[in-house]
C-alpha cells in the first residue's frame, strides 16, 4: 500500500478490548474516502484512532 493514509490490519478499542479487527485501507493523495456503518459498528473508534486518540491494538497507521 502507498498512499496519504494507510491503515493496515489496524484493530482498535477500548480498555483492551477489540472493536474493530483487522481493518486496511489506503487513500491516496487527492482521494476522496467516505466511513459508512451502521450505528455502533466502530467508525468513530477507527477516526479517534488515527487521530491518535485511542490506542492500536495491532496493525499500523501511517499518515
């Protein structure tokens, strides 16, 4: 993967306790990405971890 943003086999949570899994991704410079889910399906847990706000579990996240 080569972008501006890459996410790679990231998961994510809370107190140790995964809510995303294993979630890769890339967006390349000058795309355009959209997060859509269902309510409760991690999306706002994937941005507050790539803004550093909550920790990786695993994977990583290049920015």
């Amino acid at each position: 993967m080569s972008g501006l943003l890459e996410v790679k086999d990231v998961s994510a949570g809370y107190r140790g306790e995964p809510v995303l899994e294993a979630i890769s991704f890339h967006v390349n410079p000058g795309g355009i990405a959209c997060l859509l889910g269902p309510s409760g399906c991690g999306k706002t847990t994937l941005l507050r971890t790539i803004a550093g706000f909550e920790p990786v579990l695993a994977g990583d996240i290049r920015v």
